[in-house]
C-alpha cells in the first residue's frame, strides 16, 4: 500500500536565485496532483527535487514516517517520467520494460519476463513485445515507458509533460487512458503542464504554481470558480479583475448592447472578434478602461469594432482577494 508524500518548507535555489520557496504539500494515497503554471516556474525544477536529481536547499520529503530528502535517486521509491519516452533504441520493447526491474534486482529473469509481459497487456501492448521502439507510435512508446514506471511499483510517479510530443488527436484519448490506469493501479502521481485544460482533465486537485511558490491548491473546478490571488484569476481562471483586489467570474458577466442601471457595475468595450463554439456565439470583447481582453457567450448578433457593455449583475458575483 503506498503512503502519503509529505513535501514540507522545501525550498531550491541556484546561487543567489529562488526557484522555489517554502513549498508545502501532500500527496495522498492514489491521488493525481496535476502542477500547472507558465514556463520556467520551476514546475520541472520541483520534480527533479522530489526525484533525487537536484538537492533541495532547505526543507523535507518524507514518503510516509521515513526522511528520503537526503537520498539518492535510485534508491528512493519515486519515478519519473519525462517528455520524451526515452526508450533503449537497441532493446525489444518487452527489454525496455524488464530493465525498470533490472535496475531495482526484483526477482529472477523469468519472473521479471512474466511480470513485463503483464504490464504490457495492461497498457494495450500485449503482442508488441519483440518489437523495437522505432516500430512503435509515439503514443505507443509512452504507453511502454509508463509500463517501464510503473512495473516498480513506485510510491510516487512523476509525470512531466508526458503528452507533449504526442499529436493533437491522439493526445485526448492518451491522457484520458493514462489517468484511468492510474487511478485503477492506486499510483500517487504528480503530473506537470502548462495546459490548463490538461490539468483540469488530469488532476484530483491542481497545484496553481508561479513566482516560486504554489499561488492556490483545490479541487480543479473550484480554483476555476474560486481564484484565491489576481495571477490565479488571471492564468487559470476566465473572467474580469477589477482593481487589484478583485475579480468577477466570466459566467457571472453578461454583455449588451445598451448601458443597464439595474446592473451593479458596467464596463465599456468593443467587440474584436466573433466565434461559434458547439453551436453557440462566443465573443472576443477588448475591454479599454481595465485593459483586459475576455470571450464572453451571447444570444445578441454583434459586429466587429462595436462598442457593447460587459455588465456585473450583482455586488456578491465579486471575488476580493485576501492574499
């Protein structure tokens, strides 16, 4: 059974430079975290700490009761998974999985084989055993590296952009297929993205991460809903900051043709471009005095250039900051 990954005050810098700071969270027992913020956060940064690969300058990762922060890589029991599948060209793809095994001396060569074999089947692969990498699709040798993770059956898995190299109309069904394994195998996974919709799809609870340090953790629809600082608001969420402090969900937001002064607050603003999105008219509204941009939906039929109203119906539809 796996247990609890504890990451307390964990800090990382180079020289003089933060790249992470004070860092405070737990991972539960088969629970899918996914880390979303912009390049160059230090979203890559943090898994190589948990991994072993960098030294974290202050603070600790205990896998349950047990201290790991000063262990070496291959010896603690987290495995990361990176962008690329990085699979031994000259290996079978049935070697690429045995050699996860290998590395840890589990079991004799026939037990390693047989075990291999088996997370094959359980990543769609039974019958691709004796091919080599280069046969294989790019989603195919993910599916193989996954295999290759998770044969050691880790406490935790690292998943770094896994789907990035992957083409667009296979990248849905992937990650779709790689979190229900993950959650039927009861494998604690950190998943790392700067896709907002990745992470909502992937993720039990998302870690919102930029400016070295986590901005806000919840549930994936209620960080969206419920932003807790103005970069929340403005990254991963959809809508309207008003002033510094505070912010207006876009589905609380109506637009108009005409000023309402039934409305609690209103904002001028001209159209800059028309979309439909499953059968419904969304618009691109540049909104001057806030310097905004924001897609609103509306039944009205709106030309480019004019001049409309995006309204705030109501004084409680407001989010203040408290950070």
């Amino acid at each position: 059974m796996s247990e609890k990954i504890v990451i307390e005050n964990v800090s990382k810098k180079y020289g003089e430079k933060s790249i992470i700071r004070h860092m405070n969270l737990t991972i539960n027992q088969g629970e899918i975290i996914s880390v979303v913020g912009p390049s160059g956060s230090g979203k890559s940064t943090l898994l190589k700490c948990l991994a072993g690969l960098e030294p974290v300058s202050a603070g600790t990762i205990k896998v349950g009761q047990k201290d790991i922060t000063s262990m070496q890589a291959n010896q603690r029991p987290i495995v990361m998974m990176f962008q690329q599948p990085l699979l031994f060209p000259h290996m079978t793809v049935l070697e690429n999985v045995m050699i996860g095994l290998s590395f840890k001396r589990k079991g004799s060569k026939a037990k390693r084989k047989e075990l291999a074999t088996n997370f094959l089947m359980k990543v769609g692969l039974d019958g691709y055993g004796k091919n080599y990498p280069y046969e294989l699709s790019g989603g195919q040798q993910q599916r193989v590296a996954l295999a290759r993770a998770l044969i050691t059956n880790p406490q935790l898995l690292l998943l770094d952009e896994p789907f990035s190299s992957i083409d667009n109309e296979k990248r849905d069904e992937l990650r779709l297929w790689v979190r229900n394994l993950l959650k039927e195998e009861g494998i604690a996974s950190l998943f790392i993205t700067h896709d907002i919709e990745e992470a909502m799809l992937m993720g039990d609870r998302v870690v919102v991460f930029a400016e070295q340090k986590i901005q806000q953790v919840g549930a994936p629809m209620d960080v969206y809903e419920e932003p807790a600082t103005p970069f929340v608001a403005k990254f991963y969420s959809d809508g309207l900051l008003i002033g510094k402090r505070s912010f207006v969900h876009s589905k609380k937001l109506k637009v108009t043709k005409e000023h309402s002064e039934s409305s609690y607050q209103s904002y001028k603003g001209s159209i800059v471009q028309k979309k439909v999105k499953h059968g419904s008219l969304f618009y691109d509204i540049q909104m001057e005095e806030l310097n905004q941009k924001l897609t609103l939906p509306s039944t009205e039929d709106l030309n480019l250039s004019q001049k409309v109203w995006v309204t705030v119906q109501k004084e409680h539809d407001l989010i203040h900051f408290k950070n």
